[in-house]
C-alpha cells in the first residue's frame, strides 16, 4: 500500500536506513560472510551472468509466478497468522519490510526463495511446518529472509531454474556459470545461515533444525546427538568423494553447524543477545572458511580470497 501523499515519509528510506543503522554499511550487513560479498559483486561484473539473469527474468514473469502461486497458499495475518508472526518478527529483526511467504503443499522438508530483487517471495514446504517447532521455523524463515536483505534473491533464482528443462538451453551454453553460482551459493548459504541465527537466537535451535533436516524421522529425532553428528565432519574430509561438494550448491550441514557456532562467539551476535564483546567478524570469516574449505589447507573464500567466478570459485 502507498503511502498518502503529502505524508513526507519514505518508507523505503527509512527501510534503507534502519539496515544501515542495524547491520553498518552499504556493501552487506555486518554478519554477511565476507566471501558472498565478494563473489557477488563479481558477478555483477560479469557479463554473461548478466545475460543469464535478464533471461531468467524474463521467463520467471512470463511463465513461473502464476504457475506456482496457482498450487501455494499465501500467508498473512488472517491465513497461517502463526506463520505470518515469525515472518514479522525475522523482518522487525533484520530490519527489511515483511517477506511475502507461502506454504506449498509438498512432503520434502525444504524452504526457499524465488523471484527477482523487486519481486520475491518465500516458499515453505508443508513437511517442514510439520516437522520444525516454532524456534527452528524462526531460524529457517530467518535464513530466507537473510536471502532477500543481502540481495542473493536473482542469482539464486538464477541457480534453481538452471537445474530445469525449462532454461536447459543456458546449460548448454553457460556451464561456467553454473559452477561459479554452485561456488558463491555456498557462501550464500553461510550468510543467511548467520542471519537466521539472529532470528531464533539459539545455536542449539539452529543446529536441531540441520539435524531434522539430515534425518528426516519424526520417531529419531528424540534420539538426535549433534556432537555425534559433527564427528562425520572430519570423518568427510579424506577420500576423493569429498570433491562432490564442488557441484554442491549448499555446504555440507556439520560443516554449517561449526561455522554457526563460530558466528555465536562473534562481536556482532553477542550484541544482539545483549551479552558481551565477541571476536571480531574477519577473525569469524577466517575461522568459517577454514571450517567450510573442500582441500584440506586451501581456504574456500577467506576474506575474499579464491573465489573468482571465472576459475570457478573453489581451490
């Protein structure tokens, strides 16, 4: 709804203005990963990726919008009001005007994204809202949330659809492109891990919600031991099966849950709960990229560092 003239306020003025205020800085909030902000100015600066993006357009408003929102239901004060408040709460806590969110029928736990910068939304699977309680919801509409803020939404967009027949033509001619998307997505992921953490304020909660994710079983999850989880992380780093992440879009979930707990000791998070000083957000990023690297000794964007788009993105 627009604002009434004559008013004199400028909502998204004042949107812009309470991030820069909440979060510092016109680049990325201060919780962004540091290798996302790289990789995504790169790509910005690439002209291909730019052809893929403007046909990517294109097609999502010819074509994608009404097909899906046709089978989803929108959420909003009256339709899933539960749902409705945590998304209210992530934006009040992000400082980013209320996402448009909508439940799919659909039985894989899964949430994510969809659009372009000006037209986004969040889709929630069914499943999930059956299987999280309401912190874990907190954490992942907050990780989706973090998505629109930090302006991941077309790139993103961009990576699902070339994984469908409808742009496989993109595939044919951009393979570059996909992996270099696959390689700064990973980084993505990171920061709106971070963010979706600011969201349900506990590691504990967070970390439950990978768990439920990589099990999958109602009956299990009482069983669930996270520490025991985590041992799969340096368990994973021999063998050359450990070369698939390269093709991954997401990082690995125990390495997700180490970099969280990293973000937890920082000076950022730590103000948020109204604690004490942490440890600063380079000495975080460079902890994360030491956790979240493929090669063992190879930094996976530290600071900025190999991530160029045009190599592909991973050491």
């Amino acid at each position: 709804m627009s604002e009434p003239r004559g008013s004199g306020f400028d909502f998204s003025r004042y949107v812009s203005r309470q991030k820069r205020e909440a979060y510092g800085g016109e680049e990325g909030p201060r919780y962004a990963y540091s290798a996302d902000l790289t990789m995504l100015a790169a790509f910005r600066r690439m002209k291909p990726v730019e052809l893929a993006a403007a046909a990517i357009v294109r097609m999502y408003k010819d074509v994608l919008k009404n097909q899906l929102l046709g089978t989803m239901t929108r959420v909003g004060p009256k339709q899933f009001p539960s749902i409705y408040r945590i998304a209210e709460d992530c934006a009040k806590t992000l400082s980013v005007p209320v996402p448009t969110v909508y439940v799919a029928n659909n039985p894989f736990v899964n949430a994510y994204t969809f659009g372009t910068e000006e037209d986004s939304f969040i889709v929630v699977h069914s499943a999930l809202i059956d299987h999280f309680d309401e912190g874990e919801l907190r954490f992942v509409i907050g990780h989706e949330t973090g998505h629109i803020q930090n302006k991941h939404v077309i790139y993103g967009t961009i990576l699902q659809l070339l994984k469908t027949t409808l742009v496989g033509m993109l595939r044919v001619i951009l393979p570059p492109v996909e992996i270099a998307l696959h390689a700064w997505y990973r980084r993505a992921e990171i920061t709106c891990d971070r963010a979706g953490l600011l969201c349900c304020k506990s590691v504990e909660v967070a970390s439950r919600s990978f768990l439920k994710m990589a099990c999958g079983s109602h009956k299990l999850y009482a069983e669930l031991d996270i520490e025991s989880y985590l041992e799969q992380l340096d368990e994973g780093r021999s063998g050359m099966g450990r070369f698939a992440e390269v093709f991954a879009s997401h990082p690995y979930l125990p390495k997700r849950i180490q970099a969280l707990r990293v973000f937890a000791e920082s000076d950022v998070y730590k103000q948020a709960l109204g604690q004490g000083k942490g440890i600063s957000m380079e000495e975080v990023d460079e902890k994360t990229s030491e956790i979240i690297q493929i090669v063992k000794g190879k930094s996976d964007g530290a600071q900025g560092k190999d991530t160029d788009p045009k190599e592909g993105g991973e050491s």
